[in-house]
C-alpha cells in the first residue's frame, strides 16, 4: 500500500492497526481494509459497553498483519470473536473480486503470480510488462 494510504488508514483506525508495521497489499484494497477496521471497532466498542478501561483493553481487536497471499487479502490479529471472524472472512471474499489496484470490478489473471485486476490495471500491467 503506499504510504499516503497506509497513514490514512493508521490515522483513522489507531486502536487496531496500532501495532501494525506495514500493510502489504496494494490500494486497491483500501476501501475495503477501511470498512473492515469501522465494522470491527464498532463491534469491539458495543461489546465494551459497561467495562471498565483493563477490561476494555482485554477485548480490544489489533491487526497483527495485512497482506495479499494467492491473490486475495488476508487480515490477522489478536482478540477476535466469531463475529470478527466473519467480518474479516467477508473482506477476503470481496477483495478477490476487487481490482488490487484501482479498486473496481475484478476477475483473477494468473501469470506466475495470482492477481486480482479490472480490465484497465490488466492492460496496463501487460503493456508495462509489470507481471
């Protein structure tokens, strides 16, 4: 991910992407990392109703690691329930259908390498011979 959107992304989800090192995957992606880490802190904030501050920290989902592996994302961190579980299996089912690049509509190209690409990166990246 570039560093813009990595900082942005940090910025706006400290509580889980505080330990975080680095994401790697490309931009493509980052609207659906964005709405993953809002679902998860709200989850996390409605389940903390009613504890104290140790207790709220006890349950505090953090992302140990973001990346893209066989073409789809894959989201791993500590202090997941079922509900964060399905919400993160969620976000990999639609990056595999998301162009790793620009975000919109994609179908997999293999070519070495796994890759989820729209019709445009696709072309792009053959003419640039990037993959």
């Amino acid at each position: 991910m570039s560093p813009e959107k990595e900082k942005k992304l940090v910025d706006k989800h400290p509580e889980i992407l505080k330990n975080l090192k680095y994401i790697d995957c490309s931009d493509g992606w980052y609207d659906i990392l964005d709405v993953l880490c809002s679902n998860i802190q709200q989850h996390v904030k409605y389940i903390s109703v009613g504890l104290d501050t140790e207790e709220q920290e006890s349950v505090q989902f953090t992302a140990e690691q973001i990346k893209e592996k066989f073409g789809g994302l894959r989201f791993y961190g500590y202090n997941s329930d079922n509900e964060i579980q399905a919400m993160i299996s969620m976000a990999e089912s639609l990056s595999v259908r998301t162009c790793e690049y620009c975000g919109d509509k994609a179908t997999s190209v293999t070519k070495g390498w796994i890759k989820n690409l729209c019709d445009n990166c696709n072309i792009k990246g053959r003419e640039n011979n990037v993959y």
